[in-house]
C-alpha cells in the first residue's frame, strides 16, 4: 500500500520510540534528561500513580492491584536513571559525575516513596 496514514498513529510511534531510543543512546541533552525528564516528568509519574494507589486502597480494592499501580512506573524510572548514567558518562566532568549521583538518589527516594 502506501505510507498514507490519515491516523497519524504510525508517526506517533515513531516519535516516541524516538525519544526513548535517544535518551536510551545517550544523546539527548544530559541537562534536560536529568532536570526536564527525571526530575520533573518522572516525579509527576510516580507521585500520580501513588495517589492513584490511595485511592485504590482506600476503596478496598485487592492489595496486589494497588501494589501493582503503585509499581508500576518503576520500570520507567529505572529506564530513566540508565540514561541519565550513559549520557553523563558520554558528557564527562563534575557536573555529569552530580547528575549521576542525583539520579541514584532519585531512583531510590521514587521506590521508596
């Protein structure tokens, strides 16, 4: 057929499979993967998908499914802290050795929270 797509889904998925590869790859912008992406995406998701969590459990719904929503963006920011670890060893330098701490401490405090 043809590269037609009047949905608009196939340039979508391109996008975003463009993001992920980059960061994956390292070569977005250490400063707005840790600051924009991490720090600021990434909290939003997690604090989201907590609060998601309460109310779950405060409508008494199966434990495992409020443990799961509340996990679930785990995944994520462990994707995240990867890429924010193999852009800074790419960049070099203090500033990249902070990111690389910062994110640590990151990953930890959204898994325990």
């Amino acid at each position: 057929m043809g590269d037609f797509d009047p949905t608009g889904v196939t340039a979508l998925i391109d996008h975003k499979a463009g993001f992920l590869r980059s960061r994956w790859r390292g070569e977005a912008p250490l400063d707005r993967l840790f600051w924009r992406d991490m720090l600021l995406v990434g909290t939003i998701v997690s604090i989201a998908s907590s609060a998601l969590a309460l109310v779950l459990l405060g409508l008494k719904l199966p434990l495992w499914l409020v443990l799961a929503v509340h996990f679930l963006p785990v995944p994520y920011n462990i994707f995240l802290t990867v890429a924010v670890w193999r852009t800074a060893e790419k960049v070099g330098g203090f500033k990249a050795q902070l990111a690389m701490l910062g994110s640590a401490l990151w990953l930890i405090a959204t898994a325990i929270v």
